[in-house]
C-alpha cells in the first residue's frame, strides 16, 4: 500500500495511501443510524453466551428451512449443523458443507472439482483436502472406504450419497391463509436443478456446481416466498420497523446465464450483513414485494422503513467480476466494492467492506483453508484502513490464527495498518524485519508491496531522497512481478517525489502512468487518488482556480468510497486551494468538516495536520485566539519526533499571527523555530514562508543588520534550488529590506518586480501580499496614481480580504476622499476580527 503525496500552494501535505472501537455501538460517525447499530449491539448481548464460530455462509442453502434425517442423524444446513440423537457434532465447517452438498444433489453424482468450487470457493483444492474432508464424515457417520454405506465413491468424477434421506421442510413465518397456500409437493431443490439444467453456459469458464446451487437458491427463495405474494400486502408475518437494513435485487450485467445473480448475490449481501450484526430484512420479504409489486417495490412502506438501504450491482469485464454496493441512509451515499474473479468471491469482499465502513467486524471465516482465509483477512484489513477504522484493522489481526498472523502478507498488512495509524518508526521496522525473511526469487510481488509503504513512510518523514529509492525499488519489483496494481502505486509514489523536488513536469508524467493502470485495473479509489494528487500538482504550478474543482470531485469520490485518510488529505487541500484564491469564509467552512473526520478516530499524525489546516483557516479569518488554541494543542501534545515536520509547520503560522498581533520579536523568534533542516527537506515552500516571515519580522524590529544577513542568505538558498521557485518572496524581502533602511527607490523597484512575478504566477494570495506593502511604499514616495493603479488590480478581493480592503483605505485616505475612505476602513475593521488595524487607522485619520 503506497503513499499519495500531497501539496498544498503553501504547504506541501502528507500524503495518504492506497490500501490495498470494534465494540458496542459503532453508529457515530458512520452511515449506518443509531438505532440500527444499537439494535445490532442488542442482538449481539443477547445471543453471545450461545454463539459458536461462524465460517463461511453455505452459498447452496436455500433459504427455506430444510432439515435431512438418515439414520441417527439430522442434518440442518441453515445453522450448518450435524447432529446425532439430538446431540450436535463437532465438525469443521467446510467438512459439514461438503456434506450438505453431497445431501443436497444425493439424486446425481457430485465431481470432485464441483465439490472443491462449492465448499472451498475454488477448484484447485489439493486431492488430499477433500480426501480427509470425506474420510471424516464416512469416520462419523460409522461408514468408511470399504462399506461406503453413505458416501460412495464415483471413479474418475467424485463422490454421491447413496444412504436413504427424510426431508423436513419447515416454514420460517405464520402459515398462510388455507386458499393461499403452496402446494405440499412443492421441490424447491429439485424446481432449482432443472432450471438450472436449462441455463446457457456462461461466456466466461464457469464454476458449474456454484452457478447451481446460487441457482438452487434463488428458485427456492422464490418457492419459499410465494406464499408471500398470494398474502394480503397490508398483513406481512414480520412487521417492518425503522431498525432495519434492507438489500434490494442486484443490477446484474453480465448476459443471461448470469440473471441468476440478481437474487442471488442480494442474499449473500444479507446473510454477510446479519452476520456480522447488522439487523437486515429476510430476503424472502424482498422477493414477495418484487414478485407482487414489479417496478414499485422500491416505493412499497416496507423498503421505505428501512434505515439502511442497500443496492448490489454486478459487472463481468476483462475476466473479472466487480461487485459494487450502495448503501443509503438518511439522505447520505456510501459505495463500497469488491472485485474478484468469482462473483460470489466479489460479493462477499463488498459486503466486508460494507460492515467495515459501518463499523462492525466481518464475521469469521472457516480456517480450514489457509489461502483463503489469507486473502479474506487481506481484503477486510484494506477496507477497514481506507475507512479510518483503524481499530477494526488491528482487531481483524488479533482475532486471526497465530500461524494466519505470521503469514507474510499478514505481517505486511500489520505493518501497512501502522502506517495507516500514524506509527511510522514501528510500521517501518516491521516491514524492514519482513523483508530479512523475502526471498527476490520467490517473493517479488510482496517486496514490492514493502518497497511501496516503506516509500510512503520515508516521504511522510521528509526522507525524500529515501522514499525515492524505495519507490524506484517497488516499480522495479513490480514490474518483474507483473503486478499491476502495485506498480501503479509506485507511479503514483514517484510522483509525490517529484512533487517535493518541484520537478512539476516529472511528477504530472508519473500521475498520469499511475492513472492509466489503475484505470485499466478498474480501481475506483486509485483512480480518485491520483486525480487528487493531479489537482495538488495544479495547486503547485500556482493554479489553485483550476486544483480545486477536482480536489471538490475526488472529495465527493471518497466520500462515497468512505476513504477516510484520503479524505481528509482532500479536504486539507481543499482548504489551501481556496485561501490561495483568498476565499477565506469557503476555507473556514471547509475546515468545519473536519471535525467529523476527528470524531470517527482520523490517525493522531493527520489529526495535527487537520488541526493545523484548520487553525491557518482561523488566522485567515481574522479568529486569532481559536487559532492560538489549535497551535498551542499541537505543541502540547503532538510527538517531537513524529509530529516534527507539522510542529515546525504550526510555528509559521504562528509568526504570521504574532506579527498580525504587531509582536515583531516573538514573530522573529517563532520564524527562526520554524526552520528546521527536516522542513526544508520536506517542504521548501512552508521553509520560504518562514525565512521571509522572520526577516520581515526583524525589519520591522529594526533589527536592520540582521534582517538584511537573512535576506542576503535567502537569495543565496533561493539560487541553489528549481529556477524560478521563490521569486516574488525574495524580491519582496529584498524591497521590505530596502524600505527599513530607507532606500525608497530601491524598495519600488524590488516591489514592481515582486508585483510582476506574482501577477505571472496568477495566484491571488501572493498578488495581495505584494501589493499591500508596494500600496504603502508609493504613498509614502506620494505617487499616489501609481499607488490607486496597483490597489486597482487587487480591488476585486476587497469585499472579502482584508489586506486588499486596507489598501483601498489607504489609497482613498491618500486621496482625500473621505466617504470612501470611511466605508473601505468600515470593511477593513469588519474583516479584521482580532487584527490589529494600527497602521490603517494611522493613516486614514
């Protein structure tokens, strides 16, 4: 999981990554209402002294309740049970499927490879796995390899179940009305076999025995809930109340043979979602109101009850299924999907997402397959971080077998999941220690999967030039691995490297060869993250009118994806694009938003990034005090160490307000604070932004032999780096110089070059804060046409910048005219909030 570096036109933000409490009510913050998480809290109180583990649900169950008699035996699929005299056996669960299915299809011989796909979700299960799943039921059922008096053995396909069988079909709801009832000869099993046996095959090679019994299912579904369809709508045997989520019929796109999906795939949703304690409507009631209300079952009372509504859709292309599911809940979007080439596969990994975005755990899986488990455990742990569930993430790790946990990829999700919580040093050791264990020749893939998040780590750290070689690592190890989605990564990490060496052209380069992969890999979120990091690349050509439409679209992509970490990287800069363009109310209630991000538990490192985007936002308003708060919680309780580049940061803006505040010392020493060598390598543009306030701050001291060494020493640092960067700042710190020392031709000169380099950048923040002190300097020469020509080009900002009110005060003052005069330093005092004004109001009177 790599890293999406992040700009600001300021501040160069940590990025955020591509990724691949868990108790009581998790209702705050997420999508899912109140009363639906409490409802699930209740139920999980209630049944937990008789809840055993759960695997994975039997994908062939009908949803009318079947039990099998033979001998001693009863056989329950819906609880995934065998029982004998009435006393429940122990089994692992996927032996217990395999010896539903063998029940189930008893009236045909079952292949092995069907056997394997149903119970295992995959056909390449090794001869030994099903050999001892079947040695151990012929074991308990008092058969074995010579009798075969219950499971016999079918040369050269596989295995059927010969031992005579009593079905007992029981109705889940009240019996209908005697006119309306289904006829007790009714097969629900065997009316699913033939209409499965009439289906085309599929355009894709087909796991035959799990198209079947998918198709079993929803032919069932359908015989269990006619009776529904024959009952008066007003009277349904369940009452529908608020509490409840609902899963509607999947939008299937995939041809015919597939149609199979629609009520398919909805009550694998449903299932999942009950599983994992999410009060959810039986499917049976879905399939009743859509059998008797056609296309207005969306608007019938009991879908529109529902709290939590929930849309499956489906898609088949370039040989793998995507599963998308869109939950909707007091008038909020979420849209969750999983991607597999199984669709049942898809369908679960989407649903996982979907518990993990509400703030509930996935139900276990069956530990009998190693592979599977891993890739499961892989794919919750990946949504969990994306949704800044970082507590669920570390949950799923502590609740998985200790050989799951030593796993590799397990251990590199771990590490990944440090990342993700804000705790570099120890996701770094972890993956250092990993990679001592990963051979090249045999693990290339996962190295580079490392290499990424070692890459993010460094560059999160200001360690540039090592993010650079771990991300040239990962792309090389990628690419010999033919892993795509990884590769992609490493792009886009690339990309946040040129990005900090203001190799602009480079970095757009590596953005976009990330976004063609990760557009091939069909990768929503990938590709809203690289949309992001093209906008912040906008930011940082001085472009913020263009940056921030799509920082607003890729905010709205992960809002729907409830991508947390890149979320808030968004909103952050969002939030500089529009004080760049100085639409300071817009910023503030940007920052609002981010409040709710801190609620629902954002990692404590992003949470001082959005606490310092928020108090710049402050400051920018003129609320200094609520800024002061926000900085002074950051040097209280941020890590020097991890925290080092943001408390440095939170020092500039803290020198830009102790010289609105006119405390020049305190400015110049908080300045000085500021530059760091971590935040110089990290972040020129904030390291300038320091430099020019602490040589500001001296001259207006009139510390003048001191602030004229830093501004000779700035074009000296301003030289040595990428042509062009930092201009109009040196020039207007070399024209502030000028004007303490009171060499006013000089001053005007170095402000009429400061003022033509912004105006070339085009960015109103800087055009304003040359402007202003240019305005001042040529009243005081009396060129006071020229003063009203360049307060003229920054008037338009007047209603709403304080700097550029002020100079309209000025100038009208200068010009002796008294109403305008009046009325600009009325707007200037409105827009001031807790800055000091002296200077204007000096002048004006």
């Amino acid at each position: 999981m790599g890293c999406l570096p992040g700009w600001s036109w300021r501040t160069q933000r940590s990025g955020i990554g591509i990724a691949c409490d868990a108790s009581g009510c998790r209702a705050q913050g997420a999508l899912l209402p109140r009363d639906v998480a409490c409802d699930a809290s209740r139920s999980r109180s209630r049944h937990a002294s008789r809840r055993r583990p759960v695997g994975r649900p039997c994908y062939a169950c009908p949803m009318a309740t079947s039990h099998y008699r033979f001998g001693p035996f009863l056989l329950d699929p819906q609880a995934r049970e065998l029982q004998r005299d009435g006393q429940r056996i122990d089994l692992p669960l996927s032996t217990i499927d395999c010896l539903i299915h063998l029940v189930r299809h008893r009236d045909r011989p079952v292949g092995r490879d069907e056997l394997a796909a149903t119970v295992w979700d995959r056909a390449d299960v090794s001869d030994v796995s099903l050999s001892h799943a079947i040695m151990r039921l012929r074991k308990v059922l008092g058969d074995d390899g010579n009798a075969q008096r219950t499971i016999r053995t079918v040369p050269r396909l596989g295995y059927r179940w010969v031992m005579e069988v009593t079905e007992e079909v029981e109705a889940r709801a009240e019996p209908a009305p005697a006119e309306s009832a289904m006829p007790t000869s009714a097969d629900p099993v065997v009316a699913a076999r033939e209409a499965a046996d009439e289906a085309a095959s599929p355009a894709r090679p087909s796991r035959a025995g799990l198209a079947f019994a998918f198709a079993a299912l929803v032919v069932a579904l359908f015989a269990a809930g006619a009776w529904w369809v024959l009952r008066p709508a007003s009277q349904p045997s369940t009452p529908m109340t608020a509490t409840s989520a609902i899963v509607l019929p999947a939008q299937v796109d995939a041809g015919p043979a597939w149609d199979w999906l629609r009520f398919g795939l909805m009550d694998l949703v449903a299932t999942q979602l009950r599983r994992g304690e999410v009060a959810t409507t039986p499917s049976e009631t879905v399939v009743a109101l859509v059998a008797s209300l056609g296309d207005a079952a969306g608007d019938s009372p009991v879908i529109a009850a529902a709290a939590l509504r929930v849309q499956p859709s489906a898609n088949f292309a370039h040989e793998r299924w995507t599963v998308r599911l869109r939950a909707q809940a007091d008038g909020r979007r979420l849209d969750v999907e999983g991607r597999a080439a199984d669709p049942i596969l898809a369908a679960r990994a989407a649903a996982d997402n979907l518990l993990i975005k509400l703030g509930h755990v996935p139900p276990s899986d069956d530990p009998g397959d190693v592979a599977l488990a891993r890739t499961t455990l892989r794919q919750r742990i990946t949504a969990a971080v994306l949704g800044g569930q970082v507590e669920i993430a570390r949950e799923l790790i502590r609740n998985a077998a200790p050989a799951l946990q030593a796993d590799p990829e397990i251990a590199l999700s771990r590490a990944t999941v440090e990342f993700f919580a804000g705790a570099y040093e120890a996701s770094r050791e972890q993956i250092e220690a990993l990679l001592e264990r990963l051979p090249e020749a045999t693990h290339a893939g996962l190295r580079a999967r490392a290499f990424d998040t070692l890459g993010a780590i460094a560059l999160r750290q200001g360690r540039i030039d090592e993010s650079a070689h771990a991300y040239a690592e990962a792309a090389r190890l990628a690419e010999a691995a033919d892993a795509t989605h990884t590769l992609a990564k490493a792009w886009l990490g690339l990309g946040g490297v040129a990005s900090q060496r203001l190799q602009l052209e480079q970095a757009a380069d590596a953005y976009g060869r990330a976004r063609t992969l990760l557009e091939g890999e069909g990768d929503a979120f990938g590709v809203a993250a690289v949309d992001l990091n093209l906008g912040m690349n906008a930011l940082q050509r001085g472009q913020p009118d263009a940056a921030l439409p799509m920082l607003r679209d890729a905010e709205q992509r992960f809002r729907a994806l409830g991508a947390e970490d890149a979320l808030g990287t968004t909103l952050v800069a969002e939030v500089d694009a529009e004080r760049a363009l100085l639409e300071h109310a817009a910023a503030l209630a940007t920052s609002e938003r981010f409040a709710a991000l801190e609620a629902r538990g954002a990692n404590e490192r992003q949470r001082w990034e959005l606490s310092l985007s928020r108090a710049g936002a402050l400051a920018g308003a003129g609320r200094l005090s609520e800024a002061d708060a926000l900085l002074a919680r950051i040097a209280d309780a941020s890590d020097p160490r991890e925290d080092a580049i943001v408390r440095a940061q939170a020092n500039v803006v803290a020198a830009a307000i102790a010289l609105w505040r006119d405390d020049a010392a305190k400015a110049a020493e908080l300045a000085a604070s500021a530059m760091q060598p971590g935040l110089e390598a990290r972040n020129r543009a904030d390291y300038l932004a320091a430099w020019v306030l602490r040589a500001t701050a001296l001259q207006r001291a009139g510390e003048m032999a001191r602030a004229r060494d830093e501004v000779e020493r700035l074009g000296d640092w301003i030289a040595s780096g990428p042509a062009g960067f930092g201009r109009s700042e040196l020039l207007l710190a070399q024209a502030g110089q000028a004007a303490a020392e009171g060499d006013a031709p000089l001053a005007l000169q170095r402000y009429a070059l400061a003022l033509d380099a912004a105006t070339a950048r085009g960015v109103a923040e800087d055009i304003v804060a040359v402007a202003l002190p240019y305005v001042r300097a040529l009243i005081a020469a009396q060129r006071i046409d020229d003063a009203a020509a360049v307060n003229g080009r920054i008037a338009r900002w007047a209603d709403h910048d304080l700097r550029a009110a002020w100079s309209q005060a000025l100038v009208y003052s200068a010009r002796e005219q008294p109403a305008p005069a009046a009325k600009a330093l009325e707007r200037a005092l409105a827009l001031a909030g807790e800055r000091s004004l002296s200077d204007v109001i000096t002048t004006a009177h």
